[in-house]
C-alpha cells in the first residue's frame, strides 16, 4: 500500500469510512474533512531544492533560499534625523541661549559629507542623513533657531541626543535581517539593498503544468457554438497560480476522451513539479480525469466536505523519470477559485520552501442569514463592508452557486460557514480577505 492510499485509509477510518478490497478509494465513501485534507497536502509537499541566484531589482515574490546576514552597519555612523544644527548638549547647556549674539556656526555638513569636529561652544549647519561630526551628539531642528549671519540663536533647546540616528540603529554587522523561505516583498528588496546586497540566493520558481478538459470549451476571441462556454478557469488558474510566481505550463484544452487525457497526464508531469486541471473529477462518464490518474498514478485524496468543491482530487502521475504530484480542481468556475485557494495555496507555498504564515481570518458580524442547514461546510464569497459609524459587517452576494464566477469577483473574501449551522443577523462569522491569499 502507498503512503498516499495509507493516507486516505488512515483518514476514512477516522470518519467511519469503508474502503474496497483493494485499498483504493470508495467512490461512495463519506466526504473528507477540510483538516485532514489540508494535513496530508502539507504532509506530501516537499519543497523544491533548486536554486539560482537573481538580482536583487527582480527578485520581488520569489523565495529566498538562505539567511541574509549584514556585513555593515546600519546607519553606518550617527547621522542627522532632521535639517537643523548640531552642537554638543553640555557646552551649550552651560551657555546662553537667549543671547543676542547667538552661537557660531562653524562649518556646514550636507548629506554624503563628513564634517570637522566641532569646535567647543560652536554649532554646525547640518542637513538630514548627514554624519553627526565629533564633538556634537544632538540636533536642533531648525524650526527651533534663529539664523543671523554666521550666528544662530537656538530658541528651544532639546533634550541631550535628540534628533540623532545611531550607527547601527537600524541594523547591526552580523545581524541575520531575513530568514531562509521569506517571501520578498517591495520592502525586503529594499532592507536587502541597505546592506550593499545586490544578488540573492532564492529558490527556484515551481512549475505547474496545466490542462482543461471539455469538448464544449472554448477560448475568448472564438464564436461559440450551441452548448458551448469560454474557458475562463483557464485565465482564473493562470492569474492564481501566477500570483504565488508559479512558472505555469500551459497545455490548453485537450480532447475530451480517456486516451487524450491520459496523454496529457503523462505529458505535463515530465514537464512541472505539480501537475492541475479543473474539471473531469467528477463520477460521470464523461468525467476522464480521475479514471486516467488512477490508470497512470495514484488516487490519494478525493470528495470533501466542502462546498463549492467537493470533487477535489490529489494524487501522484507515475512516469519515467519518477512521480509527480497533482491536484484535480472541480470544474466549476467558483469551485476552481476556491478550492485553489483553500487547498492548492498551502501545498505550493510549502512546495515553494516559503514560510509564509497560514491566511489570517476574523470573526465580524454577519449581515445575513441562512435559514437552512447546510451538510457541507461553506465558503461563501462575501464582502467587508463598514457602515457611516465605522461598524463592519459581512454580505453575501445573491447568488452563491459555483457556476456564478461574478460573486468571486464582486466580494473581497470568504465567509465560512460550519456545515449545519444556522446564522442570523448580528452572529460573528469567519471571515478571510482575499488580500490574505495574495489575490485581493
């Protein structure tokens, strides 16, 4: 028996589900739970170990695959916060600051300068980012003085180190600034660049070879026949996927018959490290996908209790050069959005190497209601919206069938909703912003 089959015997038994004879899934078995679903993906993604190495300027998204630890100074010296005049705080607390006279301005130091030391009881112009000369050690915003020629008066005298940034304030030599599997984002490329770092070590990009199945699909820009539909879960994957810097192989719609599929199957895993379609996993006759995994690979996961997406499908394509994983998504269009999200998300970050945290979710008042129990637990597409008071609530979009892709795009995130439960207005609901799963 494969680890992938122990898997789904290990859950089925947990759930009071039969299996057949030959340990593979009972296609009439009881739906998976969410939880155990999402444990064996984690459990079966291994992280992809290749590397290169890129420039800093085009490495946003893409995973670092080592520590980055500075080799400088941060400020590298104490330097200005602000323009105004540096002075040293006890030679001028000893002095008269109301004089007329005032204090004089010895020299002046701008931004990439590195001034004199200061001369006892005298001030130097300083600009912000400028490095702090010997002898000062606080700043005086120029607001706060008042320049007469080559003398200023200070006004308000701050506390003794104000103003100053410290060498090494931001970062020290030697501290570790970004961890091994952080994703980079805008901000990180430019803490990497603060260090003198202008080449990063980072994992290399998974590929994901996709394909959709559907002799009715068709691609924008063609004239639909009777019966047939756009492929949207085409552009939906590949705006997904590329979200999470996949390099997506894409191998477009095939002929809908078992022979092409498996083809197809055996085609894309010679090519990627995850192998996804949506649609044929369902039990109809038509439905060819699961019947050409389960001829070519490994049925590992299938039907969870989940709505939209129950069909889900996880297994492994066995080939010539080895085993490669895939993922069937339903092949409606809702159903395919989110079961990438919930499902597909998680297994590639960990695929990736990242150790990007799991989507943070909130508990917020809900603006609806739901009458009528549901048996499968519900990710409803749902918007964020606040009142003129500042008060947040949740609202539903009318029409919450998976074929109504209009109800991903107008809302801004999931609310869950447990099977068997009912809601009424003012309940506290889940919710998860689309923003989390780097796709709002």
């Amino acid at each position: 028996m494969s680890d992938l089959q122990k898997n789904q015997t290990a859950i089925n038994a947990a759930t009071n589900v039969a299996t057949s004879a030959d340990d593979s899934c009972d296609y009439k078995q009881t739906l998976l739970a969410i939880d155990d679903v999402l444990n064996v993906l984690r459990d079966k993604a291994k992280t992809v170990n290749s590397v290169e190495t890129i420039s800093v300027l085009k490495a946003r998204t893409r995973i670092l695959a080592e520590d980055i630890t500075s080799t400088i100074n941060v400020p590298p010296a104490d330097n200005s916060a602000m323009d105004g005049y540096a002075f040293n705080a006890a030679d001028i607390a000893d002095a008269a600051t109301t004089s007329a006279d005032g204090f004089d301005v010895s020299q002046r130091i701008c931004a990439g300068d590195f001034g004199e030391p200061l001369n006892k009881g005298t001030v130097a112009r300083i600009f912000t980012g400028a490095p702090i000369p010997a002898g000062a050690d606080t700043v005086v915003m120029q607001e706060n003085c008042d320049r007469q020629g080559d003398k200023v008066v200070i006004q308000s005298i701050p506390q003794a180190g104000s103003n100053v940034r410290k060498a090494g304030e931001d970062i020290k030599q030697g501290d570790v600034i970004l961890k091994a599997g952080h994703k980079l984002r805008p901000q990180d490329l430019g803490l990497v660049a603060s260090v003198g770092i202008s080449e990063l070590s980072v994992k290399r990009r998974l590929k994901v070879a996709i394909f959709f199945t559907g002799d009715e699909l068709r691609q924008p820009g063609e004239t639909l026949g009777p019966g047939q539909i756009y492929n949207s879960n085409r552009f939906t994957l590949n705006g997904l996927l590329e979200s999470l810097n996949c390099e997506v192989i894409d191998l477009g719609i095939i002929e809908d018959n078992l022979a092409a599929t498996e083809a197809a199957l055996l085609e894309a895993a010679a090519k990627a490290d995850l192998v996804m379609t949506s649609g044929g996993v369902s039990v109809g006759e038509e439905d060819h996908i699961r019947k050409a995994l389960e001829a070519n690979g490994e049925l590992g996961l299938w039907r969870v209790n989940i709505k939209p997406g129950k069909p889900f499908v996880f297994g492994e394509i066995h080939h010539q050069s080895g085993n490669t994983a895939f993922m069937g998504l339903p092949g409606n269009p809702v159903s395919v959005f989110a079961t990438f999200c919930i499902f597909a998300r998680p297994y590639i970050l960990k695929k990736q190497g990242s150790n990007e945290q799991p989507p943070k979710s909130f508990m917020v008042e809900s603006g609806f209601e739901i009458n009528k129990k549901e048996t499968r637990n519900e990710y409803l597409r749902a918007r964020l919206d606040y009142d003129d008071a500042g008060k947040a609530s949740i609202t539903l979009y009318p029409n919450q069938s998976s074929g109504v892709l209009t109800s991903a795009s107008w809302g801004n995130g999931f609310a869950f909703v447990p099977a068997q439960t009912l809601v009424s207005k003012g309940d506290l609901i889940q919710f998860t912003p689309f923003s989390e799963l780097s796709i709002g």
